[in-house]
C-alpha cells in the first residue's frame, strides 16, 4: 500500500509550474506547503522542460507515498490581430477603425485580423475586446472579410493582441494542431487531467473525451459566456471543471464574475463534479510575500462555496514567493474549515441526491456517519465514480478512498475532501474490513476503538456499481 497523508483540508490546491518553481528541490517544497495537483501549462514551456517536471513530480511522489495530480492544460485558439507599419498605434474614441483579411501591416485606420470564423460571426453591434478588454470596438458594417467599427474605448494598440468576441459563437474547435500535438504528448507522459480552453458549447468537450479515451479525465475551462448558454450540458460531459476567471472576466461584465463563478460551482456540486476556481487569487503575492486583504477573502469565498480545489497560476509559475503563496493558500483554507459558519453553509448548499441505488447508498453512509460519529468513510473505488458520490455528499468527515488503480488515486487527488490510497486487491467482503481497518490506522484518521463507515460495490472492481454500506469497528 503506498501511504497518502490524511486530508487536513477539505479543498486542495493547484499550483502551476514555471520557471520559479521547477527545480526538484521547489517541487517538494510545494508538495510540503500543500500543493495536491501541478499544473503543466502548454501554453509556456517546450515539451522537454514539461517531461522534466513530469518526472520530478513522480520522484517526489514515490518519496513522499502520497498520489499527486498532474494537469495538462492545453492553450486553445488565441485570436490575434496582425502587424502594423510601426509596431503599434493610438486609437481614439469616436473614431472609425477597419479590421479585414488583408496581410498589409496596418495603421491607425485599420489593422489585419486573419481569422474568418470571427468575420462569419459579428453582426452590426456586436462588440469587439482587443488588448485583454483594454480596447472596446463596435461593429457598424461587416462582410466575410471585413469588419467597419467605432472605437468605444481607446488606447495603444501593438502587434499580435489578443481579440475577444463575447457575444457571439465562433465555428471554431477548442483544439488547435498545436493543442492536438501537446495533448498526445501529455497522454504518453501520463498526464492524470487535460484542461480544455475555449469551450464554447459541450460539442467541444465531446470532441476532447473522444480523443482522450479515458486515459485522462477532461476538464472544461469555463472562460466564455457563451459556455454558460449550456452550462449544465457541458457540467454533465465534462470530467470536472474550471472557472476560469482570466478570460472569463474579458468577456463578462466584472460585476457578473461572481456571480457566474457561483452558478458554476453551484452545478458542479449538484452533478457531483469536481470544480476549480482560479486566477488571480493572490495575484500580489507574484511580487509581494503577502496578499491583499481582498485576495484572502477572494479564496475563503470559493471554500465557503464549497469548490473542490483553488489555484494559484503566475504566482507559483513565475513569482518571487511560490511556497509562501501556496503557505498562504493552505493557511486561508485551514481557517475557513475551522469557522463555525463553515459547515452550515456547506449543508446549506446541498442538494438531494439522485434517484439512482448509488447515490442512495453514498447519501445514507454521511447520514450514517453522523449519526453514529463515525471518524472517516471508507470508498472502494475502480474508477473513482464511488468516491466521487461521497465527495459530493460534502461529508463532515474525511473521505479515504482506496483503489487498486494508481491512475485512479492520482485523478482523485482533486476532488473535496478526499484522501486517495492505493490498496491491495479485494475480492471478498473479508478483505473489505482488513483493508478498510489498515488504511484508516496507517492514515491517521481512526485509531482502535473508533467506528468507520464503508461503501463499496459488489461484484467488486464493477465501475460505479456502489451497492454496498457497513459500520466497521476500528481494531
């Protein structure tokens, strides 16, 4: 049995690897601060630096005895307008200003924009966000491949920024040949999650799961509103999910975030899905050995809400204090979990659980477990489906998961509340109470005396068949 530490938080922490944070020596001192999944992100880095991180990962797990998730999280489409004559401009407000197929560098009455999915989409008042929503364009004619608009909001406008279409659906896939590329070199490696950015609508995740195969699980990152159009589609196929905040703030109205980041933890935890927020939680701590006030409540929200897991991008990737930000994360989430508003706010947040045997076991083991005290519920997993029941029951004790699938183990490293050990083989309900009773006293989470509940699916190693509860004395 490879030892996995007992879960003192309930939410776990992501944390992305960059140039601050990829020497070995960094990587273990992230895993020590609290860090439960990396995230390898393929829009930075060449193949050879992310293999490298990849290993280290796998060396500091095999020391330390604990699964450790690891993200692949692919870049997408990135919409760019061209060059121009001088390398930038200055764009005025009130004035009119040209996008089109044309290859000539632009100026400061026009600029080329080569992506005819974007031109086929607008429509006369559909509005155009370059420079990360620095820059606001409003489209008044247009074609096939040309675009007439007024500047709304203007400013400096260089080579190659970034265009945000918010209010339209482009015929575009979330995969570029370049995502395809890192996603099949992130599968041999052995990633356990690939994020998918520019999801637009649950064809895209759809188009992912068939490639992936199950060899990892699919995450959605939900960056543009109309994603939210089919919000409880794209819940349902995805794996688990990402609130994207970066982009996601681009294109919807600042005031709406939270609000969107509410709805979409909201149904995560309905559909028994995993959930992250991310970006920009301690963004100062990228140059500051502290956070803002605002930060620390930003983080204490999501847990508040119940999300599985937070994440920390630029400031474990390329800040000054990596370890303390992930210090800092872990701090804010322990003290959360202690408040006194913490668990009513949690059950508050609940929903009835779904008309299937499966659900109907997982929801009666946390009412068993509080009912009689129990210290941990026990999930015999294949694929990680029991487990995911009992993470979505948000019970009030630890959730110990045992499986005999390493790949397993490292993919649940995300979900709330979840403490995943790799187990020896079971076949037989006498080998359910030895491994159940062996795990809970190697993980700390029971000691003799203490009384345990487990689920469990019979026949055993059949995916998602739970069908089984017991109360098991600790010996």
């Amino acid at each position: 049995m490879v030892r996995a530490m007992s879960p003192l938080r309930n939410a776990k922490i992501v944390a992305t690897l960059g140039p601050a944070s990829s020497s070995p020596e960094r990587i273990a001192a992230l895993v020590e601060a609290g860090v439960n999944v990396f995230r390898l992100n393929f829009s930075h880095g060449s193949h050879a630096d992310h293999a490298r991180n990849y290993d280290t990962i796998r060396e500091v797990e095999a020391k330390i005895g604990r699964p450790i998730g690891i993200l692949g999280d692919l870049q997408g489409p990135k919409l760019r307008v061209g060059t121009f004559e001088d390398g930038k401009v200055q764009l005025e407000k009130g004035n009119t200003f040209r996008l089109d197929l044309s290859e000539k560098p632009g100026d400061a009455t026009r600029a080329p924009l080569p992506h005819p999915e974007i031109f086929s989409a607008i429509e006369p008042g559909t509005d155009l966000l370059l420079d990360d929503g620095n820059i606001r364009l409003r489209v008044e004619k247009c074609g096939e491949d040309f675009a007439e608009t007024q500047v709304v909001i203007g400013g400096p406008l260089s080579n190659h920024k970034g265009v945000n279409v918010p209010n339209a659906v482009l015929n575009l896939s979330a995969m570029t040949d370049k995502d395809r590329k890192d996603l099949a070199f992130g599968l041999e490696l052995g990633i356990d999650w690939v994020a998918l950015s520019f999801v637009q609508r649950a064809d895209d995740v759809a188009e992912a799961l068939n490639i992936v195969k199950g060899r990892a699980g699919v995450l959605a990152k939900l960056e543009k509103p109309a994603a939210i159009d089919e919000l409880y589609e794209i819940v349902d196929m995805a794996d688990a999910i990402m609130v994207a905040r970066g982009d996601l703030g681009v294109e919807a109205q600042a005031e709406d975030v939270p609000i969107l980041q509410k709805r979409i933890i909201r149904a995560c935890r309905y559909a028994g899905k995993p959930v992250i927020v991310a970006t920009q939680m301690l963004d100062s701590m990228v140059h500051s050995p502290t956070p803002t006030r605002a930060e620390a409540s930003d983080v204490a929200t999501a847990v508040y809400d119940g999300a599985d897991a937070v994440m920390l991008s630029a400031e474990t990737a390329v800040g000054d204090y990596p370890v303390e930000a992930v210090n800092m994360m872990d701090r804010i989430i322990h003290r959360v979990e202690r408040d006194a508003l913490y668990r009513p706010l949690i059950d508050a947040q609940r929903r009835e659980p779904q008309p299937t045997a499966e659900d109907a076991i997982t929801a009666a083991a946390r009412e068993t477990a509080h009912t009689i005290s129990a210290t941990a519920i026990v999930t015999f997993t294949a694929t990680g489906s029991t487990t995911l029941r009992a993470a979505r029951e948000r019970p009030e004790v630890p959730i110990l998961s045992l499986t005999t699938e390493l790949k397993t183990a490292r993919r649940l490293a995300l979900a709330w509340g979840v403490c995943p050990v790799l187990t020896g083989k079971v076949e037989r309900m006498v080998h359910v109470a030895a491994e159940a009773n062996k795990a809970v006293i190697e993980q700390g989470v029971a000691a003799p005396g203490d009384v345990v509940v487990v689920t469990a699916g019979m026949p055993f190693g059949t995916p998602g068949a739970t069908n089984l509860l017991r109360i098991l004395p600790v010996e």
